[in-house]
C-alpha cells in the first residue's frame, strides 16, 4: 500500500517538469487562445475587405458584416481586442498575453509578454 502514494506523487512531480506547474500551463493556453483569435479577427479583415475594398472603421463594425463569425474577446478579462486603422490600408491587432511564445515558435505571430501589436494589411486574394 505504501508503494502506491509514492507511485502517485512520482507520477505529479513528473508532470510538472514536462508541463510546468498547472498555472503557467493555463496562461500558455490562453496566450494560444489569443493568438488564435487575433488570426480569426485577421481573416474577417480579409473578407470584410474582399467585399468592400476597405476596412472596417471599427470590430464593431467587422462584426455587422454577414458572413462574419462573432468578433472574439480575451478568454480571460473579456475585453475586446485593439484593433485601430493606420496609414494607407495598413491596420493593427493588439492583445495582451501572459508569456512570450514558445522558443520554437515561429512566423509572424510571435509575441513577447504583454501587449503586442501586430501591423498587418488585408490579404487581397481572399475571396
């Protein structure tokens, strides 16, 4: 009976090397979470654009668009994402994350922690 205790807390302890303690684990998926989103708002852009030939002034307006799935917020605060228009047919998405992405993460979405924005253009090939 005693060897089972040990068996469990052997099993805890290696799991928080390979995972990390469980809260640092939850920010990492949130910090997904609002990477994803931050794509899903992207690609709304795009088609929102592919039907205008702008962008929206505001996700206010992103989300009056038909065929637009519901603008997502932080799965933490609630609050909605930064989204603002700059120069030309440039517009920017911000969000606040908990961590930087993983060391192997790679591309255009890499982010430290705290607020990051990401500058970005409409893809015209949409449609």
């Amino acid at each position: 009976m005693a060897a089972t205790p040990l068996a469990v807390l052997a099993a805890v302890v290696a799991g928080l090397v390979a995972f990390g303690p469980p809260g640092e684990l939850r920010k990492a998926r949130l910090d997904e979470r609002r990477a994803e989103d931050l794509r899903t708002i992207s690609r709304a852009v795009d088609f929102y654009w592919s039907n205008h030939r702008q962008l929206p002034a505001s996700l206010v307006e992103l989300a009056r668009e038909s065929g637009v799935a519901p603008i997502p917020e932080d799965p933490l605060t609630g609050n909605t994402y930064e989204y603002q228009v700059s120069s030309g047919e440039g517009y920017t998405l911000c969000a606040v994350f908990d961590r930087p992405s993983d060391a192997s993460a790679s591309g255009y979405w890499w982010h430290g922690a705290g607020r990051h924005c990401f500058n970005l253009t409409p893809n015209r090939t949409s449609r």
